[in-house]
C-alpha cells in the first residue's frame, strides 16, 4: 500500500503538515509515500523519504481517477463530481491510498481539514484522514493487510484482524 500525497495544497500550512505527517508515517509505520506534484505552489520538497513526481493534473486524472470502478465503490460521489469543479480538474491538496498494483483504492475529496466544511465530512478530508492514521494506522487501516477500515470495526473484513 502506498499513500499518495496530491501536491501541493493551496493553503502552506496543510501543505507543510501534510508532509511532516506522510514523513511521520513513513518513519513510525514503515508506509510508503509519494507525491504527484500537480500544482507546485510552495518551495521545494526536501529529504521526502518517498518518490516526488511532477505529473500534470490531467494525467493523474486519467491514471488514478477516471474509470476507476474501485475507487467510485469508495468514495460518495464519482470521480469527475469530485474532481472536477466548474470543468477544472481541482485535485492538488487531497491524498490517496493505492495498493500495490497502483490502483487508487480510496482518495480524499476534500483537501484539509473538515473545520469549514458541512458537518459529517471528516471521513473525507485529507488532513482529517492522515491525522487519524498517523495516530493509530489501525483506525483506519489494517496493519496486516493494509486494507482501509472505515474506524469503527473490530475486526478487519477483509483478512479477520482483530483491530486493537
């Protein structure tokens, strides 16, 4: 599994955040982590213990997002409702889980926090999201499968992980 980091997002603090956090899970929990720099506004990346990528948004578009039947399990709207706003591809800022094959399982539709948005979207920000794991990965991965938990289970569904 590996967590990717759709940079950079607009604000510099969730930026700068969102990269100690990926640093932090790498570090601590051993997860890989990239970044797709689609929209380079901040400085450059530094000692990124993972892969940094300069892909245009419409090329991650195609990639990961679009046709993507996995991902539209996941997600509570298809990928052009939450990608694509006013015709433009808005996808810097937001984070993505990809298995091992590089298909995009999950992916944030809200960059930062959930503070400013309606209530109830904590599940799909990405700041929200990478503070949870960063905390206890086993809230919202499993850590023998790295399956995604929705954090309320006990065990996971996927492999039958009792989640501590």
């Amino acid at each position: 599994m590996i967590l990717r980091y759709y940079a950079d997002a607009e604000i510099p603090e969730w930026h700068d955040r969102t990269l100690r956090l990926l640093r932090t899970l790498h570090d601590e929990h051993g997860i890989t982590v990239e970044i797709d720099r689609v929209d380079e506004q901040h400085g450059p990346i530094t000692d990124f213990p993972g892969e940094v990528r300069y892909p245009t948004p419409e090329d991650v578009y195609e990639r990961d997002l679009k046709r993507n039947r996995e991902l539209n399990q996941a997600i509570d709207q298809t990928p052009s409702e939450a990608f694509k706003r006013y015709g433009k591809l808005d996808i810097a800022g937001n984070i993505a889980v990809v298995d091992d094959e590089g298909t995009v399982r999950w992916a944030s539709t809200l960059p930062g926090y959930a503070d400013g948005y309606r209530p109830g979207v904590e599940s799909r920000t990405a700041m929200d999201f990478l503070e949870d794991i960063a905390a206890s990965p086993s809230n919202r991965l499993c850590v023998e499968c790295l399956s995604l938990l929705d954090g309320d289970e006990n065990f996971c569904p996927n492999c039958g992980y009792e989640v501590p």
